[in-house]
C-alpha cells in the first residue's frame, strides 16, 4: 500500500513536506527551510520528517490571524504617518 495514499477514504494524517508544501502553495525548497527554522510543524521519525494535518491547519490559522493583525496595525500606523507629513 502506498503511504500517500488516502486510507479507507480519509487523508493521511501525516504529510510529507513536499506534500505539506503543495497545500501552502510554497516551494518544497522553503517549506524545508521553515522545517529547519523550526515555523512549520513536524515529527520527525528518525531521518523521516512528516507534519500532521491537524498541526498544519493550525499553523495556517494562526499565521492568517497574524497577518490580519500585522495589516490592521500597518494600515493604522500608514495613516498616522500621512497625519504627521
């Protein structure tokens, strides 16, 4: 059987980082440096290094509500900007 295959119909709970990199839309190259930066999630079994996809779609949801803080709290601070000018 092959591991990246779903089983009985469910995706693996467990990614590869390549696999992990196609969902975030990033290169393999990166996701492997945010591996190594110790961002992205992951187990490693060994030399394996796989991330789970509960930890992964965490991960997006606290990177996503970061980056509507950081744009909230730039646009602000653009805006008192221009009142200064």
């Amino acid at each position: 059987m092959n591991d990246h295959a779903s089983y009985n119909g469910h995706e693996s709970d467990l990614l590869t980082v390549p696999e992990a990199a196609k969902l975030l839309r990033i290169s393999r190259n990166l996701a492997y440096e945010l591996v190594a930066r110790r961002e992205l999630p992951c187990v490693r079994l060994g030399r394996v290094i796989r991330v789970p996809r509960t930890s992964l779609d965490a991960w997006i949801a606290s990177q996503a509500a970061s980056g509507v803080t950081d744009a909230a709290l730039g646009s602000e601070s653009g805006s008192r900007q221009q009142r200064l000018m």
